[in-house]
C-alpha cells in the first residue's frame, strides 16, 4: 500500500508540473494578461493530490477503496481542468455561466470521495466488506 | 463492481465532454438572439432634416484625401504620432449632429460569436471612419444600448460605461448605480462596456498600476474621447510588433489629454485594436499574436 500511496502521489506531482508548465507557456504568449486561475492551477493536484497521498505514504495510512479512490480523483479533475479553463476564459476577456459547473461537480465529487474515505477509516472492516 | 471498474473511463468521458463542449459554447457556436431594428426615437429628426435639406440645396461633393474627409456635417482629420515606442493613430472629427456617431454591430446581429472584421462591418455600413467597439459579444453582462436600442440590461458589477446622449456629451457611469433603462429615459444614444474611463473632466482617472483585467502590459488600444461639443476622437494604437511597443492605460490616458481630451475611454484593444477610414485600415492589427491581420469583432464604433 506504501508503494501504491507513492506511485499515485507521483503521478499527482507529474499532473502538477504539467499544469505548471501549460500555464507557463499559456502565460507567455498572452501579452502581459495574467490570470490566478491559470497560474496556481498547479496548486490543486499538488495540494489536493501529491500531498494526501504522499502522507497516506508515509503514515501507512489506509489506502482509499476504489469508489472513493475514483470519486476524489475525479473531483481533483474537474476543479483543475475547471481553473485551467476559467484561466483561458480570463486571459481571452470573456466569460461562460457553464463555468460555475466545474466547481460545484469538483466539490461533490471530492466530498464524496472523502466522506467515503472517512466511513472506511471510521468502520474498518465492515465497510470495507459492504463496499 | 464492474459499474465501479468502469467508473473512472465515464467521469474522464464527463469532464471531456464537457470541456469540448464549453469551448465551442465560449469561442465558436454562433448564437443569435436579435436582428438589428432601426432606431425608434426621432431626436435627431430636427437635425438630420436641416442637414438634409442644407445638403440638397448645396448638394457638395466630399473632400477627401488619405488623410481627411469633408462634407458640410462631417470634418475628419487623421494624424499619426510615436509615443512610447508606439504608432498612435488619431483620427480628429467634428460633425454637426451627435447622430453621426453610429455603431454597428457584425452581420446586423445581436448574439454571441456572431463576429467579422471591423473594416468589413465598417463597409457593409458606408462608414467613413470606424473603430472596433467593446466586443459586447465576449461577455454575458454588461449593458448593450446601441443607436438607442435597448439589446441588453444585466448590470456588471463593477462595470464603468461610456454613454453617448443624444446631445452628444459623453458620460461615465457605473452599472451598480443605474439601469439601462434609466439610460434609455435619460436619452442615451450610444452605450459602451468595456473601460475604464481614462479622463474624467480632463484629468486622469486611473492609476498608474490599473489595467484591464491583468493586463499589466503594453498592448494595442482602442479609445474614444470627446473635446468639446460635436468634437471627438477616435484613438488606436499599435502594439505586439518590433516596430510599436502597444501602450499602458495610462500611458494612453496621458497621450489623450495632451489632445486636449475632457472624457475618454478604453475599448477593446489587443488583436481587437482597429482603425479604418474612408475605406482602408490604417494601423497594424494583430492576430494569434503579432500577425498583422484584422480579428473579428462583434461590433464597431463609426462616423457615417
């Protein structure tokens, strides 16, 4: 479980240079028009991702079961893909009102994902055995 | 559990979906939601009558030259300056009726992605001298009051406009302070969203450090100002080449009050930054960076 906890946190750190470096690119072509959107974008799978699974690591802490595991995942998505976007949307100077989608399916998605998490530590084995 | 095996593939398909679908919805999807009417008021009857009248029984040809077009109600002069590393180009009218400040808006349609290029709308109007607008078609709110009609009235918060009356003043309001239909009983011609103000009663009104959105660079601009009654300038400058810099707002509000400008503002500048008269472009527009190439906008600002 510690290798696996390491081996998805890399994988969050590569999902975050990646957004580092798109935005840094982005960035440069822009003509001096910046967005905080676009720029800490990376700042959502590092903190969101690298870190928790980093210290589930180091902790050996539990590892999240699958549904949980796919729904936190899938939260950091969209609250990354949704700040690259509102990022893009900014530096062009227009604005969409689907964008409010992104962080309201972000969120439940990543509290689902947690809740989920917390019912597998809080009741071990018997959850474990119903999911 | 094979709902949950395949769980990871339907959100990625989700999120991708949606993306692809907010893009097109953002930059491509054209959306139509009027076709332009005529004018319902008749404020400028009195004048255009007189001009009319004068014109018929005078009946003179313009003067026009590359850099100038007269007539007994539009006199139009164009210079260029270099200020701050950047061509500037100025075109100084002064006309009889305020009517004569029109605006138009891409294929005579009010929507969103519904865009051409300024010279292109400039021409299927008979413009004389045009500058792009404040690409209404961008943003969602923001009032949009064009010849006197009423296309949009969500406030912006926040949000600084021109009003050109029907007088022919200008005005700097804000969106949180009234509506637009106030505007409309107050007898608003023109009414542009974009800014901000650069001069307010001669003086500049923005700070040093104060951009549009972020951009804290030198661009391409566009601007609008009034000198005195029946007497305006329309204001575009060059930017994102080796030969021109492009200006800050408030590089661009100093240059204007040199001009002897009372109230100007800042419309869409960037790629979006034109200037045409009688016919031709006169700057360099830049798309996709520092091609020269007009971009297409949803609107335009003209004297015709």
């Amino acid at each position: 479980m510690k290798k696996k906890s390491h081996f998805i946190a890399l994988i969050y750190l590569a999902a975050a240079s990646l957004c580092a470096a798109f935005a840094a690119v982005y960035e440069h072509f822009s003509h001096g028009v910046y967005s905080p959107f676009m720029v800490f974008a990376f700042l959502i799978p590092f903190i969101g991702g690298f870190i928790p699974f980093l210290l589930i690591g180091l902790l050996k802490g539990r590892f999240p079961k699958k549904l949980s595991f796919y729904l936190y995942n899938a939260g950091i998505g969209f609250l990354t893909v949704g700040s690259l976007m509102q990022g893009a949307l900014e530096i062009y100077g227009t604005t969409n009102s689907l964008m409010a989608i992104y962080p309201v399916a972000g969120g439940v998605l990543l509290v689902h994902g947690i809740v989920l998490y917390l019912l597998q530590i809080m009741f071990g084995s018997a959850y474990t055995k119903a999911s | 559990m094979k709902f949950i095996r395949i769980l990871p593939i339907i959100l990625a398909s989700v999120l991708t979906a949606f993306t692809a679908f907010v893009a097109l919805d953002t930059f491509v999807i054209p959306r139509a939601y009027s076709v332009v009417t005529d004018s319902p008021v008749t404020e400028f009857s009195e004048a255009e009558t007189e001009a009319e009248t004068s014109s018929e029984a005078v009946s003179a040809d313009p003067v026009i030259t590359s850099t100038s077009y007269t007539d007994d109600d539009i006199q139009i002069t164009l210079e260029t300056y270099y200020v701050n590393d950047t061509y500037v180009y100025v075109a100084d009218v002064v006309v009889s009726s305020s009517g004569y400040i029109k605006t138009a808006l891409a294929n005579d349609t009010y929507g969103r992605n519904i865009t051409d290029t300024t010279s292109s709308i400039a021409s299927d109007n008979s413009a004389i001298l045009a500058i792009n607008g404040d690409y209404y078609g961008s943003q969602e709110k923001g009032y949009v009051i064009r010849n006197g009609v009423l296309y949009r009235d969500k406030a912006e918060s926040g949000q600084e406009d021109l009003v050109i009356y029907y007088d022919g003043s200008f005005e700097i309001i804000s969106e949180d302070e009234i509506s637009a239909q106030e505007l409309i009983d107050a007898g608003a011609w023109q009414v542009l969203s974009f800014g901000p103000a650069l001069l307010e009663g001669g003086e500049v009104s923005i700070s040093q450090n104060e951009e549009v959105d972020r951009a804290m660079a030198s661009n391409p601009r566009t601007a609008l100002g009034i000198i005195e009654d029946g007497h305006y300038v329309f204001v575009v400058s060059d930017g994102r080449t080796s030969e021109s810099e492009g200006l800050s707002l408030y590089e661009l509000a100093e240059f204007m009050q040199t001009l002897g400008v009372e109230t100007a503002y800042n419309l869409d500048g960037g790629g979006s930054s034109t200037m045409y008269f009688n016919g031709q472009v006169v700057n360099n527009p830049t798309t996709n960076g520092s091609r020269i190439k007009e971009r297409s906008v949803s609107d335009i600002v003209y004297i015709g």
